[in-house]
C-alpha cells in the first residue's frame, strides 16, 4: 500500500516528515533559490510575490536579467583563464615546438609566446646543452668496462680494447622530436658502428700510437654523416678517446713492445745527439786543412812565380853582358856560402893565407885572433896588400879582389 492512501496509519513519508506537514521541496522551488543566489551574487535583484514565500526575479526563470549577467561572468572569467593558459616563456636555451592538434605546427625562439589551449601544445627543447654518451665504459659505474663495445677488430687482425667519450647538442628541434625514435640511443648505436668501421680500416699500432687523433677525427665525421642521413637534428661537437690499449691477456708482450720501441727511439736520439756533437767539429777540422792548403798553395805558386821572375830578369841581364853576369853569379854563390859557415884567416906574411877548418873551435873565445860566426863577413887583417877572400889568390885570373 502506498505510503499516502487513505487508511494508512503512521509516518510513511520517505524524507522523515511527520503527518500534516508539508511535502519535500519543489524542483522549480530549488531552481529559482539557486537563481536567486547568483543574482544576488552578481548585482541582480530580488522581487517579492508569488506563493509560498518563493522568491521572483523578473523575467520569471533561468532566462532572466540577472541569470544572463551571471552568465556572461563566467564566461568572461573562462575566456580569461583560456588566454591566460595559453600564455608560455622559452628560456634563452630552449627552442619551443608548437604542435597544433598533435602535428608540427611551428618553432619559437625564447622569449613570451602565446599558443591556444586545448588547441596547441608546447614542447620545450634545450639547444645548448651539451650532452654525453658513451662507448665502451660507463662512467656513472665507476668507469666500469662494456666489452661488447670496447673490443674491436683492427686491419692487421689485432683485437684493440678502445673506449670513447661523445659529446653532442641538439642543432634541429622539429628533427629530434620527430624523426627519430630515440635518438641517444640512435646517436650511441651510430658512433659504436662508425668506431668500428674506422678502428676496423686501421693497424693496431697505429690506433694505439700515432694514430689516435686522426681516429677520434674520423669517427666524428662519420657519425656526424650518418646522424645527418638519419636527420636526427644532433650536432657532434667532440669524440674523445678515453683509452686504447690491447686485450687484457696480451697487455704485458704488449708493453714489453712498446718498451723495446721507447728504447729504439732513445738510441736514436743519442745518436742523433752525438753526430750533431761530431759533425760540426769535423766540418771545421776539414775547412781548416783546406785553407791551410789554399795557403800552402797560394805561398808554393808565389815562390815559383818570384823565382821564375828573378831568373828571367837574370836572363836578360845574362843576355846582355854573359862575362860580368857569370862573374856577378859567381860572386854571390861564394857570399851566400861563406856568409853562413864559421872562418878563421892567417896572414902568413908573404906566403899564401892558409885555411884551418878546425881553428874556430880551437881557439878560446877573447883571443887575439876573433872567430867570425855563421853568417859573418870574411874578416881580412891590417894589411890592404893581402886581403884575399878565403878561396881566392891573386895569381886567378883577377879573382882574388876583395869585395
């Protein structure tokens, strides 16, 4: 039975009313409560009237004045918001990618921007930072060794354990967004396979020794080529090799090499020390001995051509007067010897002068006869009448005339 038919004794209302007092509340009743709150909220203004106490705004429902200006608050406030949510700051190293009902529609430089929302939406990329992957090692390990990606197969099939540091920096926004997948690891793929290839076209010697620079260059390029390809908007700005060196089980023949070529390349260097030393010093012992025999020459060819002068302005003297000139030649032939050897003349009165060799060393200095030293001139005695030179006579043909 129903809760309000007649006959039904007790409390049947379902919202705990007791019997004789009034129903629950009128939909309309809490519509137009509701209506006049936010009128009074808003500036409109209440009427009296109507049953029930109820109150009455002009226009009689939701339509009315004051319900339209609640209204257009709102959504005045809504569009408010709406602007001010589309409003978004880019940093000086960030780009902003604009996407526009999820698709690429443009990209911002730093600075305030404003996008609609709901509409589009803001991918913030930083373009200056400059990132890192690794090759071989993880750092954050503690520098532990990757093997899979250290060991690596030369030219010369050698097996080199190598490791490198990449350091790169987004240069393409929209690519880095959207071409690529994810492309750390597409960059971290690309530099091991440009390692190998490279490590793979060289001798172990090579990469391990001079070559480590032209390596770390060459990769960089080829990674670089290969991003490019890919278009994955990265710039590989350095490929550092953080170490180089053979396996583990061949590191100690290794060393024992490379110690044999330190010790070549010092021997070397002493040697080239030492002719550097050497070489000078005989250059110039070899540039005296050629002046000294440019001297010798030039003083050889002066003699000869002085004597050959002499004896041809003999010649001529010769040619003119044969008699006085072999006389005059005679003469000074006897004056050259005489003058350099050791002469002792006795006046024997009226006989010949007599000539003792060994008179010079027998008589003691300070004696009355002097001895003429070498290069002296003949000495004659007080008489003029006997004055001979030694060798000479008065009976030779005239040639005992003293000179």
């Amino acid at each position: 039975m129903a809760w309000n038919e007649p006959g039904g004794g007790g409390n049947r209302d379902p919202w705990g009313g007791q019997g004789g007092q009034q129903g629950p509340p009128d939909l309309d009743e809490v519509l137009q409560k509701l209506q006049g709150r936010l009128a009074s909220i808003f500036g409109g203004r209440k009427t009296g009237g109507g049953s029930g106490g109820r109150p009455s705004v002009p226009g009689g429902g939701l339509g009315g004045l004051g319900g339209s200006a609640g209204l257009t608050a709102i959504g005045l406030i809504v569009v408010v918001v709406w602007l001010l949510a589309g409003i978004y700051i880019v940093e000086p190293a960030e780009e902003g990618v604009v996407l526009r009902f999820g698709a690429y529609h443009e990209t911002t430089e730093s600075g305030p921007h404003w996008a609609p929302y709901f509409v589009d939406s803001v991918e913030k990329v930083n373009v200056e930072q400059v990132r890192r992957v690794e090759i071989g090692f993880r750092s954050e390990a503690g520098g532990q060794r990757i093997g899979h990606e250290s060991l690596m197969l030369t030219r010369d099939e050698n097996i080199v354990d190598i490791q490198f540091a990449v350091q790169y920096r987004i240069k393409n926004s929209q690519d880095y967004l959207f071409q690529v997948l994810d492309p750390e690891t597409t960059l971290k793929d690309v530099t091991e396979s440009a390692v190998r290839d490279v490590v793979g076209k060289s001798d172990m010697d090579f990469v391990l020794t001079d070559g480590r620079s032209k390596v770390a260059a060459d990769i960089k390029d080829l990674t670089q080529s290969i991003l490019d390809h890919y278009q994955a908007g990265l710039l590989v700005t350095s490929v550092n090799m953080q170490s180089a060196q053979p396996p583990e089980q061949v590191q100690e023949a290794f060393a024992d090499a490379v110690r044999a070529r330190e010790d070549e390349e010092r021997v070397k260097n002493e040697a080239r020390a030492f002719a550097a030393d050497i070489l000078p010093k005989a250059r110039g012992e070899a540039n005296a001995v050629l002046e000294r025999a440019q001297g010798y020459k030039q003083r050889v060819i002066s003699l000869a051509q002085g004597d050959a002068a002499r004896f041809l302005s003999v010649l001529k003297q010769y040619e003119r007067a044969p008699d006085v000139t072999r006389e005059r030649l005679y003469i000074d032939a006897v004056e050259s010897v005489l003058s350099s050897t050791s002469k002792v003349l006795v006046d024997v009165g009226k006989g010949n002068n007599l000539l003792y060799v060994p008179l010079d060393k027998l008589i003691a200095p300070g004696g009355e006869r002097g001895a003429v030293g070498s290069g002296a001139r003949p000495s004659f005695n007080s008489d003029k009448d006997n004055r001979v030179p030694l060798g000479g006579s008065r009976g030779r043909g005239g040639r005992g005339r003293g000179r």
